[in-house]
C-alpha cells in the first residue's frame, strides 16, 4: 500500500467524526442556523496543513477538475463550492458555535459564529452543542505530523489550498 495513503485514510477517518459532530450541532442549533446552499459568505481564500491538501488532492484526482475563479474563495464558482464535498475543515466548520481557549471548561472558551446565525436567540452554549476547535485543531495537527515526518521531502508549513489545481 502506498505509504502515503495511510495518513490520508487516517484523515479522512477524522474528518467523517467531525461531520458527525457537524450533523449532530446542524439538527440541536437547526431553528437557529441559516447556512444553506449558495451563502457564501464564510468563504475565502485559505491555507491547510499539508495532510489536509494530499489527501483532498488524492481523492480529488480523476474525480474533479476545479477551476480557479475571481471569487472571494478561488474554489468558489458561482457562489458554490466546486470541493464541497471534499472541503477541508476549517470550511466545514463554517458558521457554527465554534470554541476556542486552553480552558476546559467549554463556558470559559470563546465562542464564535457567523453573524447571521443566531440572530434571534443566542442559546446556552455548554460543551455538548459547540464545536471544541482545539480538540479538533489538536488531532489535525497531530495527524499532520506524522504524515509530514514520514513523507520524506520536505514540506511547507501551510500550503495554498488553489495550488491543488496544479496536483491534479
Ligand atoms: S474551499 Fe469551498 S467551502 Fe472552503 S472557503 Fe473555498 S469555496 Fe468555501
């Protein structure tokens, strides 16, 4: 087996626990979160860990073939993600309750979320209906890097998310 796609299954072994959590927080904060289709207004242009951008590049080969755009994000394409499906986390993320702070107590986190979420109410945030983005962050990195130890090049420490266009 490719060495390589160890660390990419490893990955996206993560990335489906956070869809869970995802889906999880979309149906408890559901009356209270308008996300939908075609809003794009979290989306710019970013840099990801090089874990994150092999493994969207491996799994986007032969599959999709993105172009680059204008767009605030240049994997938008009139207003829709042309890598929705394989975006990577911090996209994911987008919009929610999202708690960041060494404290483990999850009310003494800072919490943000898209302005135009929770315009009506802001609900009790406790540790079970937010997203702890230093765990995540924590595991992502952690993931990253033993794939980079391993890879045997060396690598930069973010890459450009559009430069996948040049790897597929
Ligand atoms: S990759 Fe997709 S979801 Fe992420 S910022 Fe760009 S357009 Fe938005």
């Amino acid at each position: 087996m490719d060495n390589n796609q160890y660390y990419f299954d490893a990955y996206f072994e993560f990335i489906k626990y956070v869809d869970d959590k995802i889906k999880d927080l979309e149906k408890k904060h559901s009356k209270d979160i308008v996300c939908n289709k075609g809003c794009s207004s979290c989306c710019l242009d970013t840099t990801i860990l090089p874990i994150e951008f092999f493994s969207i590049v491996s799994i986007l080969k032969d599959k999709i073939s993105p172009e680059i755009t204008k767009e605030s994000c240049a994997m938008l394409k009139n207003s829709l993600c042309q890598i929705y499906e394989f975006r990577p986390l911090i996209c994911r993320t987008h919009g929610l309750p999202l708690a960041y702070g060494e404290d483990e107590d999850p009310l003494s986190k800072s919490i943000t979320f898209c302005d135009m979420n929770f315009t009506k109410r802001i609900p009790v945030f406790n540790s079970k209906n937010i997203l702890d983005m230093d765990e995540l962050n924590i595991e992502l990195v952690r993931l990253n890097e033993k794939f980079v130890k391993s890879f045997g090049k060396e690598l930069p420490e973010r890459i450009d998310l559009k430069e996948i266009v040049n790897y597929l």
